[in-house]
C-alpha cells in the first residue's frame, strides 16, 4: 500500500526528529566523555602535583637530618674530639720524670679549663638537639628563653602578643612548633636583617594559631624559586607534621607575614 503525500511527510518528519534527537544525544555523550577526560585529567595532574610537593617535602626534611647529622658530627671532631686529644696529651705530660710542681699545677689548670670547655661544648650539642627546658618546663618556658636569647642580641627586638598559651598544645605538637618558631626567627634575622619580630598566638576552642612578623627586607612570595628554598620547606614540612595549614604574604622591602594554623584536638 502506497503511503499519501501526507503520511510520507509525516514519516519524514518523525525519521528526521529521530535523527535529530539521536545526533543531539551523541553530541551529548560526547560532550560528557571529553568533559570526564578532561577533568580526569586535570585531577590526575593536580594528583601529581601534590605528589611530587609531598616527595620535595620529605626531601627537604631528609636533606635537613642530614646536615643536621653532618653539622654534629663536626661539631663532635672540631669542639670535643679535638679538646679531648689536648686533654690527652696534657695527661701524658704529667707522666714527665722530674716534674716541678708548678708545672704539674699548670698543667692541671689546662686539663681542668679543656674538660670544661668540652663539656660546654657537649651541651650546646645536646640542646640543639632538644633544649632541655623544653623537656622539663614545656613549649612556653622553651618559647620564652629563644625570645630572650634573640632579645639579648640586641640586633633584633622579638615581641610576644596575644592571648594564647604555647602550653596549651598537645605534647606531641610542641617540638615541631618550637622547631618551626626557631627556622622563623633564624631567617628573619639571617637573611631578612629584621630589627623587629612580633610574635602572635592565639588559642581558639579547637584550633591554635600563629601569626609571625618581621620588618625585614622581605621577598616576593609569589616566585616559585623562593618556595622551593630549603628554609620555607623545612617549614612547611613542619607544618605537614601539625597537619596545619601556612599562609606566607611576602614583598620585597615590606617583610614577611606567616600565618599557621592547626587543631589541638588529639
């Protein structure tokens, strides 16, 4: 049975929306297929982005353990070990037939000023390690002598501000912190040449938060050369360990501003 001119357009008509429809519904699976690829893409970029700013991290923190390890393992050669062999051979010396009595005296003395210099030495190693009031009297009184340290300088004024308690933080939290606070004010005085530091802290119900100042010479915060330094790495691994967050504003001329912030649940 032959199909009227009307039927015929109508049959046109539903072939040409069925194909319409059918193009506009592969044109959309399309769209959505490179769409997904796309930010698929993008997030395994971003992936690999964060992987590779947590591999320089543990890189930076492996690199600074080992000059670490390096610098104390000079400063046992050059300060202790070295003392130690005068120590030695000042003792041999007694053991010189037909010693007077002031020089036996005198080479007492020599022994006696020696051992305690080392022994002093042995010190700073071990509080550079771990400060001891630290340990004993926790992260305020630890916090309190490094200003004061600083302060005594007189290169660099370092003021506390805000009401919050650096005693307030967990156990586990101090060390880092303390670490962090100490990198803060090695580079504003080193490498900033800051006259001023203002140091503010406070405590939140479940947060903690620092912000730190300097009016030294600053930097452009923005250069990516910059945030690869080994300082700022250090510090931002820091602040991986607090499972923190960093925000650094910085120009050239116009000093630096961190701002840290964490929980102090535990």
């Amino acid at each position: 049975m032959e199909l009227t001119w009307s039927e015929s357009t109508v049959v046109q008509t539903i072939v040409w929306t069925f194909l319409a429809f059918l193009s506009m519904a592969i044109v959309l699976i399309l769209f959505f297929y490179f769409s997904r690829k796309k930010i698929v893409a993008k997030e395994i970029e971003k992936r690999e982005l964060e992987v590779n700013h947590q591999k320089a991290l543990l890189h930076a923190v492996l690199f600074t353990q080992e000059e670490e390890r390096k610098r104390i393992a000079q400063d046992l050669h050059d300060d202790i070990s070295s003392k130690l062999n005068v120590v030695t051979l000042h003792t041999h010396l007694l053991k010189t037939p037909n010693l007077e009595e002031n020089e036996r005296l005198e080479i007492m003395e020599n022994i006696e000023t020696l051992t305690g210099n080392a022994l002093e030495s042995a010190r700073r190693i071990a509080h550079d390690l771990l400060p001891p009031v630290l340990e004993k009297f926790g992260l305020q009184a630890g916090v309190d002598e490094l200003v004061l340290e600083y302060n005594t300088t007189q290169k660099v004024r370092v003021t506390r501000t805000g009401d919050g308690s650096f005693d307030a933080l967990t156990t586990e939290k101090q060390l880092p912190v303390f670490r962090i606070l100490q990198e803060l004010l090695h580079n504003s005085v080193r490498h900033g040449k800051a006259s001023e530091v203002i140091v503010n802290v406070e405590t939140l119900a479940t947060h903690w938060i620092l912000n730190y100042r300097d009016n030294g010479c600053g930097f452009d915060s923005n250069d990516p050369k910059v945030r690869k330094g080994l300082g700022l790495r250090n510090i931002e691994s820091r602040v991986g360990l607090l499972n923190g967050k960093l925000t650094l504003k910085a120009q050239p001329g116009q000093g630096v501003h961190y701002q840290i912030t964490f929980s102090n649940e535990k």
